[in-house]
C-alpha cells in the first residue's frame, strides 16, 4: 500500500544520502545517524532535511517530469509505442502506465519524507537546538510536502491527504479527500514555510522565504479557479497571487539570468534568478545525482559515455508555432509551413530549448564522431537530408560532457532543475492582472510582460494582452498570449501540462479544446543552409496521422495507479474533506 511505501521510503531516504559532498548536502556517516546523536545541534537537524531537496524527487525527476508536465503539456512529443510515453502524448493513459506510478509513489515518497522530518524535529531536537533552526527545518519539510501535494492534485485529482505515516502505516480503510480541501492544505503548508524560512541563506541551494511566497502566488493563481465555473475566476484569490508575485518580484532581491541560454549552460546552480531548484549531488550515489540528463540528451556522441538515450524526444509542431515568424498560424504577413518558404524567429528560447537541424552549440563538444561532427567539434546538429520525420530535439538540460568541462560520470550529471524561477512571477502578475476579462491594458502588467519578451531577444507586445475565454485554431479569432508565452518560457521545464490544468479548473473546454488542437504529429525540419541557417521549413508527415490527441472529462485527469488502488481499495470510494485540526 502506498503509506507502507512512503512510510519504509521516509525511514530510508538518509541512508540513500549518505555519500553527498555537495554544500549543506554534506551527510554524516551513517553509523552516526541515530535519534541520540543527530538532533543536538542546529547543523544537525538542518542536515536532515537534505535529502527533500533531491533524493525523494529522483523517481519523478529522471522521467516522469517532463512525460507529464511537457509531453502530456504538448511542448514536447514522442513518436513510437502503443504504451509508456506515448499513452501520455495521446492522453490514452491507464492504470498500470509506468510515468504515472511513478510520479504518484515519487510525491507520496516527499510527502513520507517530509513528515518524518516534522516527526523527528519535533520529537528529538535537542535543547541546545533554536527554536528558529527547528522552525526553518520543518518549514522546509512543509514546503516540500506542500509542493508534491500541488502536483498529486494537479494530475490525480482527488488523493489522500497523510500528515503522520506513523499512525496511517497500516490503515488499509485510508480514503481519498476532496480538491478544495487539499489545495487549503497546501497553502497553509506554504503560509507556514513564508513565516519560517529565512529571508536569506547562508548555504546555497536552500529555501528562503521568497521561495515560498513565489508558491503562494503560483497556488493563489491556481486556486482562484477552483471549484469556479463559466470562466471566472475568484478575484480574492486572484488579487493575492498578484500581491505575491510582486513582493517576490520587488523584494526578494533576485534578477533575471541574461541571456536566457545562460539559464541552462553548466554551470548555472542557485543563480539570480532561481527561487527553487533540486539539488542533484556530484556523487557516485545513484539516488542523489542528476540522471534525466542521460534520459534526453539526444546524441549518444555528445554524452559523457554513450547515455544520450532522447534521439526520439523533440519540439512538437504546436510547440514550434508559437514561435514568433517560424511557422504561419493563419497570421499576416507569415512564412509559410509545409515546406514552401522558410521560417526564422528572433526568439532566443528556441535554440535554448531544442536543437533545429544546422544549429551550432559551441558550448557542448562532441567525443566521437557522427553526422558532420568530427571528435572535439563543437556541435552542428546533423541535416535530416531527405527524411520525412525527424525530430526537432531537446536542448534544454542537455549540458554535455569532460570535453567541455562538465563533472559528470554515466548517468550522473551535477547540475540542478529549476523548480520556480523568477520569470514565472512576471507572468503570474500578468495572468492575474487579466484574471476575469478576456485581456489587460494594465500597464504593470504590460512592462512585466514585456521583461519577459524583451529578455527572450522580442520586441514588446503590441496592443492587450490576450486571453480569451473560448478557442479558435485560428490565432486572429483566438489568441492567449499568457499561455504561450510560458509555454516558450518553461518548455522542457515540466510546467506546460500544469497550466492547462490550472485552465481547467475554471474553463474546462476551453482547456479541452487547446489540447486537442494541440498538432502532436511527425514532421521534419530542414535549414535552408547548412550550418548556420537562416531559416526552416516544416513540413507535416503524410503518413503519420495521430496528430491529436482526444481529451475529455473522462480522460483529463491521470487514474491513480492500479497497485495503489488493489491495495487500499477505498481509494475508489468518493472523497471527502479533510477536517483541519484547529
């Protein structure tokens, strides 16, 4: 049963940590880990909280973030199988589909963690502990608990709430509570962690205060449209994401990473701009170190030793249209698609994002020849030459290797995943500054997203900011600005399928009706010169017809995984509200 699973996990996550060098990430040796000796002193207990900020995120962050967030999201697709990632691009997702048992029991595992650490705080800090040190510690497991019930809630729908594995280790009756309750939940965790952490640290990496009122604007964004209907939106709550996301934005302190491309260039951990990230260890810990990287690198020749499995992952075609001039959306004056004239975008995230054939990354090199690439070269992403399907790869994260400088070893690359940036409190002001009305004129609203667009290498917006409340495939009839630009913004970052679900809350079809005209299709990319283009064609694949998926209300949601439910079989049984205890 899940809360045996998170229960054993939570008693375990120490030992799997032991073996980090990594800033307060540094571990004792395991033989001294006991409820006598690991408590006594504020460095004690703020070590251990360590392993919330990487090891019970590993089953989550090595796939299952971005087979969610981006390829269920429609940034990012997949093209082969019946089963796995391709269930997720389709939205054909069942019961045993391994992305969702394994984000599930990933969550389940923090939140596991994270309440034994409240549990051991509480129980076992010694008096020579502060009471500010205990408080910012179990902040901290409070904020990570927080954070992995937004994401059970945002693609489970209704879950159990746990607070104390002790006492739900063997209640096999455990019943699932309703989505108002558990988003009331989380922000008191997130209240609780604003209140408690610090306003700075003085080791990098971990959460401040900032960081926590950074979450408070994104779950009053997502709340407002809770249990709404008809395309509205709660203005209370909407008011107070805007409030949030200002004071982060006016008084945390931190600034936006320029360029853009330098977010995702080793090494960049804990820069100006992040508000989060998981801290992946340089370790021989399997369990503490980055492996997604391996998973999406798509050149076995640019990978520390041949772990460059994501050859398959890629751009998908609605991905590459939002793209300012690369491909006609109905628009005009536009290039045009299906190979006819070439598209070019000034937009700078495109080429942080994904790699479009004739593209040249000097700062990855490669170790073994392939396509026009001799060993040591910089990169130039290979011509399709006369293929009909390719793919426009994924670039983001995918760091390299020794040659240019990067401490990895198979499987074990040293750079962290932004979890909140900066960047998405500009764009949280802007959505709840539209909030109820179809666009905004606000001028606050305007500059920040403008911040936004200038930073990416685009000229400022002309006219509102648009999101209408009903969907057209034709952008001159529909248009949400907001949407697509995080879209460009956190693609490959697991945010995409978070903001339809947001959408979903309040508007339902609307979110329905973008996903299933979403292009997921094959198509291929050819440069108009090799390297260095000046500009692509994309031609739409003519065999390849599951282009769209088909969503509804009874394939939105992710069911909760079949072992889950075999095992505690009141899971099926309808929720109910959580009873707070004051």
């Amino acid at each position: 049963m899940i809360h045996k699973y998170i229960f054993a996990g939570a008693l375990v996550a120490l030992a799997l940590f032991s073996g980090c060098s990594d800033d307060f990430l540094e571990r004792p040796p395991l033989d001294t880990l006991t409820s006598d000796t690991f408590y006594n002193t504020d460095a004690q207990v703020l070590a251990s909280t360590a392993p919330l900020y990487n090891v019970v995120w590993k089953s989550y962050h090595d796939q299952a973030s971005f087979h969610l967030g981006d390829v269920r999201g429609g940034t990012t697709w997949y093209p082969w199988g019946t089963t796995g990632v391709r269930e997720n691009v389709l939205f054909r997702t069942s019961g045993v589909t391994q992305s969702s048992l394994d984000a599930y029991q990933a969550f389940y595992n923090v939140i596991g963690q994270s309440n034994m650490a409240i549990y051991n705080i509480n129980r076992l800090a010694g008096p020579e502990v502060s009471e500010a040190v205990k408080n910012q510690a179990i902040a901290e497991a409070r904020f990570m608990r927080a954070t992995a019930y937004t994401y059970l809630v945002m693609n489970f729908g209704e879950v159990p709430i746990i607070t104390n594995n002790i006492e739900e280790m063997n209640n096999a009756d455990i019943v699932r509570n309703t989505i108002p309750s558990i988003w009331e939940f989380i922000t008191r965790d997130y209240l609780f962690a604003a209140e408690n952490l610090p306003l700075t640290v003085a080791e990098a990496g971990r959460l401040t205060k900032w960081s926590a009122e950074g979450m408070l604007a994104r779950t009053y964004l997502t709340r407002a449209g809770v249990g709404q209907s008809g395309g509205n939106r709660d203005q209370a709550l909407l008011d107070k994401a805007k409030e949030y996301a200002d004071r982060v934005i006016k008084m945390s302190g931190k600034q936006l990473v320029r360029p853009y491309e330098n977010l995702f260039k080793y090494p960049y951990d804990n820069n100006s701009e992040s508000l989060f990230e998981l801290e992946w260890a340089t370790t021989n810990n399997y369990d503490a170190s980055n492996t997604q990287t391996s998973q999406i690198t798509p050149f076995a020749e640019i990978a520390v030793n041949n772990d460059g499995w994501g050859g398959s992952f890629g751009a998908t075609y609605w991905m590459l249209s939002l793209y300012d001039g690369l491909i006609d959306r109905g628009t005009s004056p536009g290039p045009e698609d299906d190979g006819v004239k070439p598209g070019f975008t000034t937009d700078q995230r495109l080429k942080a994002s994904y790699m479009l054939p004739g593209a040249v990354y000097p700062e990855i090199k490669v170790k073994r020849a392939f396509g026009p690439n001799k060993a040591g070269d910089v990169l130039t992403v290979p011509d399709p030459g006369t293929a009909d399907l390719g793919s426009v790869f994924i670039k983001k994260y995918v760091v390299g290797n020794d040659l240019n400088g990067v401490p990895a070893t198979q499987q074990r690359y040293p750079h962290n995943n932004y979890m909140l940036r900066l960047a998405e409190m500009y764009l949280i002001y802007v959505e709840a500054a539209v909030g109820n009305n179809e666009s905004t004129t606000d001028p606050t609203a305007v500059g920040y997203f403008n911040v936004i667009r200038n930073r990416a290498g685009l000229p400022n917006i002309v006219g509102p900011i648009r999101m209408n409340r009903t969907w057209s495939a034709d952008p001159t009839v529909y248009k949400d600005d907001v949407l697509e630009e995080r879209a460009k913004e956190f693609a490959m970052e697991g945010m995409t399928w978070y903001d339809l679900v947001r959408i979903h809350y309040y508007n339902p079809e609307k979110a329905y009706a973008i996903i299933n005209n979403q292009d997921r299709g094959g198509f291929v990319a050819k440069p108009d010169r090799f390297p260095n283009p000046t500009g692509w064609t994309f031609t739409k694949t003519a065999w390849f017809t599951d282009r769209n998926a088909v969503v509804n209300s009874g394939n939105f949601y992710l069911q909760i995984p079949s072992v889950e439910i075999s095992q505690a079989p009141n899971l099926t049984q309808p929720a109910v509200d959580y009873v707070f205890g004051e």
